[in-house]
C-alpha cells in the first residue's frame, strides 16, 4: 500500500487492513516540561483523548486502555503479533481436558504503594472482572480461579474455552491490588507497572515518572511519559511537527500527507481488523425493528464507493459481520453482498412503513474520518428514501456516558481484537455488554456459543460461515470497510511499536534518540 520507507508497517499474527483518524474540539498549548526519573532515556509526549473511564476493568477506548497500560501489568499479554506472551506469570499449563490451567507467578514485584505482589492480587483482579461485568467475560467466559500458594493461581471453567488464554491477556486485566476499591479515582490508582503517575490534571495532562523499583531488568528505558489531552486530531498533527508531542495514533487518511510532509515523523501504518460499524437499533420499537428495513439500508448503503472515495482505497471490504477479510479462512468471501439499488431500499421502506420516506438522527462518534463517511452514507441514503440529521459526538462523551447504546442509528469504531469470538461475544449476543443494535437472534446464540468451545478451526470456520449469512439476511449491522491503524512518531524516538489496537502500546522499551 505504501511504497517509500517512510512508512513502518507493522504486522499482525492474523493478517488484516485497516485505516483510522482521530477527534475535533479544542486548541491546546503544550509545554515541553521535563520529568527526571531513572532509566535515562528521555521523556515521551503523547497527544490523546482525555480519558474518562480510568477503572482498568470497564476501561473500553484507546485512551483509557493506555494510561493504564502504563500503570498497571497484564498476567498474560498480547505481542502486536497477536501471541499470548508471559508477564506477571512467567509460564501456564493446560489440563489435559482443557479445564484447568494452572499459572506460575514473578516473584518479588512490588506495587508503587511498596506492597508485594501475590497470587491474592490476581484471584481479586478476575473475581472483580465478574463482580463488575468487564468486557473480558466475552472470551474468559464462566470460570473459577483460587491461589495455590503465594505464586500459583489456578483457574478452573465450566466448559472447554478454546479463547480462555486470549481471555486472560484481555486490555481489561490489568492487575490490581487485593481489595483496591474505585481504581477510577486518582488517589487509588496502583500498579505494578513501568510508569508511576506523578500527576493528573483534567483538561490538560497527566505526568508519569518511571519506576525505579520496576521488576523487568532494564526497564522502562524512558524518564517518564507525558499525557497531553487533545481531542482536536488536527492540532495533535501540529503538535507532532511541531516538536510539541512525540506519538499520536488514530489519524485520519486525509492527514496523512500533511504528515508525509514533515521531514521529522515517521508514519506507522499497522493493519488490523479494525472498523467502523453502521447499526441500526432493532428491539421492539425502535428503528430498525422490522427487518426490511434493516434490509433497505443496506440496499441504500454503496459500501464500494465509501471504500474509494472516503477510505481513498485504503481498506477492504468484508461481509455484513465483524470478521475482516484479514481473519483469513474464518472470513467467507462467497457471501453475496447487496447491490447498491436505491429502488429496492425505497420499495421495502414504503412495504415496512406505509411511507415513502424514513427519518432518523444519525449519531456519529467525532474520531477517525467518520464526519466524512457520515456525510456520503446521508448522500447515498437520500437517493434511497432515507433522510438522516447528523449529530457529531465527542468520542469521550459518546463513549464515556454510553450515549452509543441508546441511539436508534449511529456509527461506532470498534478495535482490533485478537479472536473473531471476541466481537461476537461483546456484541452480537444475548445479555452481552455492548449489544448497540440491540438485536437479539436465538441462532446467533447457539452458533456464537457453538464457535467458542469448538477448536478445530475447519469446524469454526463453518460456524462462522453460518453466522455471515445470517447477518447478512437479518442482521443489523453494516460494515463499510475494515482498515489499519494509522499513527506517527517523532524521528527521534526509538522502539516504538504501535499495537493494532493502540491503547496496549508498549512504552517499556522505548526510549529518545541522543538521551
């Protein structure tokens, strides 16, 4: 896709295309304040969102994921690689029925409140996950986990889960401390991690400084690391040329060559299964209650040329379910897609309503380059008897208050996730956490609940089969494209490798050119 060596594409152990922006709000003045700390090699400016939702468990977008990150250890965590690696456990067993595994801790790790780490820690850390519903159940599912010991922790499920590890390594299972109460507040905020924060101040940064007492030889490589919050993408672009910040991540294809411009940025340009996802909320008494209507909007949705002229081609077009062309042999590319045929979407609204015209708000996150998609979908649907208001969210509010699980229509960027059950257990299910369409099908259940205790990966990929044509029948969902995560970074930094799902970008071995 890209040809010069401007570009550092990054990989992803299932290979798959995507590309993303960011925000628009407020201009912002950064100072480049110094933190000292151990580690010698700098301090890493980051221009984000503010992040609102700090508890580590319910934590869900880029910015929230990862200022914990920095924070707080993983027992298990993801590569860019999509490998489940060792952290705070150093190796696990597998029984052999697949219902027992079994983990061996590190050994004298210290939280930055100077207490130890224990087995007690990570048995509070995944009970909590269940008391509080984390999105991590959707591929830890129905388990039990005790302390064998001071530095054993074994888990034991109900059902062979073939994701439980990827379930373990989930951005939500950062490991607290036994009996921390509110981790979202400031004052409670306590890990194990590479980064200690200093301070927090809303509206405009939070300052870490490295921890001298951190359990890995040799890191955290940098001084510190400087938050700066800035929702507009474009004055995270200035900042970045600028010198003013360091990394950004989700920019926009339309920004991309003011960045190519820059003699001092890199882009970073990491394929994923990330994507936009138009859905339309289909319980009773709502939008998109009657499935032909579900239906017109697809006939009304032009996905080819949203490709084209909004993702300017970077991308590809996948079926109308949230596995990715890039999933390989789980994706079915036999499923026939929609043609784009304004009449039909017009003669099924007016058959399903009695009307020859459908209206409804349109919610539309402020990040990425979804105003502009927003706008063509409004284009192409008024062609098809479909008339839509705009409403602009920022991604904070719309995210952070859970306003995207109550409108009737609206568009959501969903991440990368290393497993296709990971969406459809989170979304696509009954009682799952973020059901935005709210469309419940007893099929879907099954099939989703058949897929994840199902390993042969011929016989899921026939289950995912199953699911695609379902969704594309009934479902109430459409996908314009799935893309990569496109980031930037100053010259002068070094080991930087963006994750495709940013928010678990792993600062501990970075560090400034010079320092």
């Amino acid at each position: 896709m890209f040809l010069n060596n401007k570009y550092l594409v990054g990989r992803s152990g299932i290979s798959r295309l995507m590309f993303t922006t960011a925000i628009l709000l407020i201009l912002c003045v950064i100072s480049a304040s110094s933190v000292m700390a151990q580690g010698g090699g700098g301090v890493l400016r980051v221009a984000m969102n503010e992040p609102i939702n700090l508890d580590p468990a319910t934590g869900s977008n880029d910015p929230e994921i990862l200022f914990n990150r920095t924070i707080y250890d993983y027992l298990v965590e993801l590569t860019p690689e999509n490998i489940p690696a060792p952290n705070l456990a150093t190796n696990w067993e597998i029984s052999p029925d697949g219902l027992t595994y079994t983990f061996d801790l590190v050994e004298g790790v210290m939280f930055h409140d100077g207490s130890d780490f224990t087995a007690a820690d990570v048995v509070y850390t995944y009970n909590r996950l269940k008391d509080v519903g984390s999105p991590a159940l959707s591929l830890l599912g129905d388990f039990e986990v005790a302390a064998d010991g001071d530095y054993t922790v074994v888990f034991t499920l109900t059902a062979p889960n073939a994701d439980f590890i990827y379930g373990v390594a989930s951005r939500h299972a950062l490991i607290l401390s036994e009996g921390t109460q509110n981790p979202e507040a400031i004052e409670n905020i306590n890990g194990t991690g590479p980064f200690i924060l200093q301070e927090y101040t809303p509206g405009d940064r939070a300052v870490l400084v490295a921890n001298e007492n951190y359990w890995v030889e040799g890191e955290p490589q940098l001084d510190g690391i400087e938050f700066y919050f800035i929702d507009n993408p474009q004055t995270q672009i200035d900042a970045l040329i600028n010198g003013q910040v360091d990394f950004i991540f989700k920019v926009d294809v339309a920004q991309v060559p003011t960045l190519e411009n820059a003699d001092n940025v890199t882009i970073l340009n990491v394929p994923t299964n990330q994507h936009p996802v138009i859905r339309i909320r289909s319980d009773e008494g709502h939008l998109g209650e009657d499935v032909r209507i579900r239906q017109a909007f697809k006939y009304a949705t032009n996905r080819q040329e949203l490709l084209e002229t909004v993702q300017e081609g970077y991308g590809a077009i996948g079926n109308y379910d949230p596995l990715g062309p890039g999933f390989g042999a789980f994706f079915d590319d036999s499923i026939e897609a929609y043609d784009y045929d304004p009449a039909q979407a017009c003669a099924l609204i007016q058959e399903a309503t009695g009307e020859d015209r459908l209206y409804s708000e349109f919610y539309v996150v402020d990040a990425f380059n979804y105003e502009a998609l927003a706008v063509a979908l409004q284009n192409q649907w008024e062609q098809a008897c479909i008339d839509v208001d705009i409403i602009m969210r920022p991604e904070n509010i719309y995210y952070g208050d859970n306003e995207w699980m109550e409108v009737d229509l609206g568009i959501t960027g969903w991440g990368d996730r290393p497993v296709p059950q990971g969406y459809f257990n989170e979304a696509h299910i009954s009682g799952s956490c973020c059901n935005e369409a709210h469309w419940v099908d007893e099929e879907v259940d099954a099939l989703v609940a058949q897929a994840g205790i199902t390993a042969d990966p011929e016989a899921r990929a026939a289950i995912y089969s199953q699911l695609a044509q379902i969704f594309r029948d009934r479902g109430a969902t459409i996908y314009p494209w799935f893309a990569s995560v496109i980031g930037a970074v100053n010259n002068d930094v070094e080991g930087l490798v963006m994750h495709p799902f940013p928010g678990q970008t792993d600062f501990r071995g970075v560090r400034l050119n010079g320092e």
